[in-house]
C-alpha cells in the first residue's frame, strides 16, 4: 500500500535551518496583494523596509517555500503516493510571537496523523518553528489524498463548523490581478498549475488557477486591515479549508463575523476574539474559495 501509516507516523521527524530577509517578506506581500494604492500608508507598512509588519500567512513559505517545500517532501518514509492524486485541503498556522521581518531558525517536519476518509487518506504535516529566543509559529498542512483510503484507520476531526449566521459585519472585494499567481510563485510555489495553461489544461482546468496559499493570505490581511486595525501582531492562529479555487482576474470577496472567543479550555487564547470568515469569487456567483475559516486574535 503506498501510505503505510503505522511506518509515516513513527518516521523521525525532518531538521533543517532555514533563514528569510525582508526582501523575501516584501515580495510575499506583494504576491497576496499588498501595495495597492501604492502610497497608501496603511499600505506601506507592508511594502517598506523601514516600517515593516509581517502578515503570519508568511509562515507558509518562510524559508525555501515554506508549506510549498514540504509539500514536495512527501517521499517520507512510509508514504509513496502520486502528487497528481494530491489536493492540498487545509491550512492552519498557531503564532507564538510576532514574526519578524528577517530571522534564522530551526525547523522540524514531521507526520503528526494519517486518517482515513474512505476514498481517500489525509495527511496532517505539522512544522515546528523556532529561532534563538523561542518558538515561533507552528504550522499544521492537511493533504487529501484521493484513492488511498479504505485501510481501516480513524476518520478523524471534521474540519466543518456551524454556519455563523446572519449577515457579515465586514465584506471586503480584492481583485485578483492578472499576473497575481505569477508573481506568487516567486516566493517558492513552483506548480505550473498556476502558471501554465497547458498544464491547467490536463489537471481538468481550463486556463490556470491562483494558489490557495494566496487566497489565504489575501484573506488574512483583509481581515487584519478590516478587523484588526491593521495589526497584524495581534494574530494568534488562522485556520481555513480550501473549498474551491478563484482565478487569476476575478474578484475575491471576503465576508468577516467577529465573535467573541469561547471560554478558556476550548483550545483558544482567553480575553482574545476570534473572526469568522468565508471567500468566495465573484464573478461566479461567489462560488467557495475558502470555508470553515477561523481567525484568533489578542
């Protein structure tokens, strides 16, 4: 069987330093986005060196691609499947501080679970992040992978959650632009699904598709410049399935519901907020681009 789960989940876990500078934290912002209008202040602080914040989206491509690198990874032991048969189904990021703009650290990979949805296998890679002065983020990369399921271990958690009801206190259009996913891919998404229509063409689409982890992050920072008075450092995790796919062109239209955090022991910060939010593209009658996403926040 090509994913030996019992084999994937005792693998000890991969150990690399991986290093970003600004640059690299300026070119992602611009890959979600970032720097329109250009002399915008609140714009700037994402575009500036010398005023720099950093969205915690950064953390999926920090270092030789981030979540993209470890997605190519997938030759651990105990798995051996084909990457065409791969979906990258969920996203979530935990952030222990502030990011800063330029770093070295050390990070650990590993396979945290393999659950079996019948049809098809989930792989959860959870990454662990830590420089010099303590950890910083953790991030957990759900993969779907079809025709590996049915050997009988846990399904597992559904990442689905109650619709949050009523109308949206913030909606937020961002215009994907035309050259959107070719200048996200700089910051080390390579897949020519988003770059080569030849290629689009035989993953059964008909013109290329932008990167979820764009999607992500151009929803991130919506709801950071929207919600959360443009601080970014107040983000303490961000969770999101992907649902569907938005082309480079159209419009995403983010709808934002702040709720007030559950009680401590539910898993999320105490005295925070949490911000629920949906993605859909326009164009197409708002078909889901991302659901079940959650935002926690100081």
């Amino acid at each position: 069987m090509p994913i030996d789960p019992a084999r994937a989940l005792a693998a000890a876990p991969r150990e690399t330093r991986i290093s970003w500078t600004r640059k690299d934290v300026l070119l992602y912002h611009l890959g979600i986005g970032a720097g329109r209008p250009a002399t915008d202040p609140a714009e700037l602080r994402y575009v500036l060196e010398d005023r720099l914040r950093v969205l915690p989206s950064f953390a999926t491509v920090a270092g030789d691609g981030g979540v993209a690198g470890e997605g190519a990874g997938l030759d651990a032991p105990g798995v051996d499947v084909d990457l065409a048969a791969v979906l990258h189904g969920a996203q979530r990021v935990d952030v222990h501080r502030p990011l800063p703009p330029a770093g070295e650290a050390a990070r650990t990979s590993r396979i945290a679970a393999v659950y079996d949805k019948g049809k098809a296998a989930v792989l959860v890679l959870r990454t662990e992040v830590a420089d010099g002065d303590g950890p910083l983020w953790t991030s957990d990369t759900q993969l779907y992978v079809r025709g590996e399921g049915g050997f009988g271990g846990e399904r597992g958690p559904s990442p689905r959650l109650p619709d949050p009801g009523g109308p949206p206190a913030y909606v937020a259009d961002r215009a994907v632009r035309e050259d959107q996913a070719l200048l996200y891919r700089l910051s080390g998404d390579w897949n020519p699904l988003h770059a080569d229509p030849e290629f689009a063409a035989l993953a059964g689409f008909d013109r290329p598709i932008l990167h979820g982890l764009c999607s992500y992050g151009m929803a991130l920072k919506a709801a950071v410049d929207t919600v959360l008075d443009g601080d970014p450092g107040r983000v303490r995790a961000y969770a999101t399935r992907f649902a569907g796919v938005v082309h480079p062109g159209e419009t995403l239209r983010i709808r934002m519901w702040p709720e007030q955090a559950e009680p401590a022991g539910s898993g999320e910060s105490a005295g925070g907020g949490r911000i629920r939010l949906t993605a859909g593209a326009v164009e197409r009658d708002e078909a889901p681009v991302l659901a079940d996403t959650v935002i926690e926040h100081d």
